[in-house]
C-alpha cells in the first residue's frame, strides 16, 4: 500500500494540488515543452499525497530543480 504523506490526502488538498499540476502542464505546454510520462505519474502520487513536493522535484530534469545552493538575494 503506498503510503501518505501527513496532511496531504485530504480532498480540498487534492483538488488543490490539481489545479496547480494542470495549471502547470498548460503554461509548460505553451512554452513549447512536453513532460515525461515519469514525471506526469509522479505528479499524480504527489497529487495523491504518497509523496511530497520535494520528492516530486526529484523527477524534474537538472536544469529546473530547485536549488539549494543559490545564494540568496536580498535587497537592503
């Protein structure tokens, strides 16, 4: 059975990681760009709430994965 991540299985939360997944997929899709079947699966697992959103970041290609080492920016 795949497990749920705390907090995230409810059905507002679901509905809400929807919209923002197809929301998502439809600005991606006016850049010209497809996502992988893996990803697209992924998506719905975290949609779902088996996984969260870091591990979902793990299925992005390198160049769009959030980085940590950034420096961060601030303006002072």
């Amino acid at each position: 059975m795949p497990k749920t991540v705390a907090g995230n299985s409810s059905a507002a939360e679901k509905m809400r990681r929807r919209k923002a997944y197809d929301s998502a997929i439809a600005s991606v899709g006016l850049e010209g760009f497809k996502v992988t079947k893996e990803y697209a699966d992924e998506a719905q697992r975290f949609i779902n709430g088996e996984i969260d959103f870091d591990e979902l970041g793990e299925f992005l290609p390198k160049p769009f994965q959030p980085s940590t080492n950034r420096a961060a920016s601030s303006i002072d």
